[in-house]
C-alpha cells in the first residue's frame, strides 16, 4: 500500500514537469496573447483598436452594431484623432424553417451578415476587408409580441456575435502589424 502512494506522488511530479516543460515550448515558440504588449515596443493591438473610427451606420440594427462595436473598439467613445475608419454594410434576412399544418412558419433563422473593410485615414487605401456572419434561430409564436420579442433577441446575439468577429479579425491585423514592428 505505502508503495501505491508512492508511485501516485511520482507520477504527480512527471505530470508536472511535462507541463511545465509544455509551457516553456509554448512561450518559445512566439506565442503571445492577442491584446497583451509586444515585446518590440509597438503599440498593442488594444491601443490600436483605439484609434479606429466607426463609421455612421443608416438603420437601426446598424446604430445597434455601431454602439457594441464602439464599446468593444474603445470604449472611452470615438478617438478624437483616428488613424482607421472601419466601413461596414450590413444586412439581415430571414429564413423561414418550419412549417405548420395551416403552412405558417413556426422557426425562423435571422441572418446578419456585415461586409467590412478598414481603411488608414493618412492614405485612405484599404488595409483589412472581411466579412462576418451569424445565423440565430427563434420561434414563431400565435403571440405576437413573443414573436416580436423573440426576434428581437435572436437579432441581438446575431449582433453581438458579428461584433466580436469584427474586433477579433482586427486585433488579430493589429497584433500582426505589432509583431512586424509597425
């Protein structure tokens, strides 16, 4: 039995040393993390999410997506001098699922889609495009305000989940600019 505890005791210190030894190949293979400071000096990729200008969005889901991203970008509001503007055209559409006895719908997907391309303000040449899409799913209810709010949730996630795509796509184009010495 005391020899069962001793082999446990053993195999708790190899466990160990492979993860410490794990992690000193993790940190020398340039593994960083995407919003820490780099080692060169160069502004992080949070410092250079700051400086990015959200351009006016027409309707209401995009003021919806302008605000998330405003907050998620810099949250201290727009940067008085930018050096990006972030250009977005958003659309949503939604796709019916499932169909009742009647041939009403009971299941719908909303779909929000954003096309983005960040621009440098000193050139205006187009540094990063990209494109980020959500499909969220709701019920259609005989109710139509649980229709209606049930929709508006689903819009929602699909606006939060767009919004994050977006700032992880630009702090990973920041984080790129700061390893390269930018």
């Amino acid at each position: 039995m005391w020899s069962c505890r001793r082999q446990s005791g053993a195999r708790r210190v190899g466990i160990g040393a492979v993860l410490l030894a794990l992690t000193l190949l993790l940190s020398g293979c340039g593994f960083h993390p995407l919003y820490g400071t780099p080692d060169n000096g160069a502004p992080s990729s949070t410092d250079r999410l700051a400086t990015v200008r959200i351009a006016p969005l027409s309707d209401r889901i995009g003021q919806q997506l302008h605000n998330m991203l405003r907050d998620r970008l810099n949250p201290g509001g727009q940067p008085r001098k930018p050096d990006f503007e972030l250009r977005i055209e958003l659309t949503e559409t939604r796709q019916e699922l499932s169909i009742r006895k009647d041939e009403t719908a009971s299941r719908a997907n909303l779909i929000v889609a954003a096309q983005f391309a960040l621009h440098e303000i000193a050139t205006d040449q187009i540094v990063l495009r990209g494109q980020a899409r959500s499909i969220n799913s709701y019920n259609i209810l005989t109710s139509q305000f649980a229709t209606t709010s049930s929709e508006l949730n689903a819009r929602k996630r699909g606006l939060r989940e767009v919004s994050e795509d977006i700032r992880t796509r630009l702090g990973i184009y920041f984080a790129d600019l700061a390893s390269a010495g930018s």
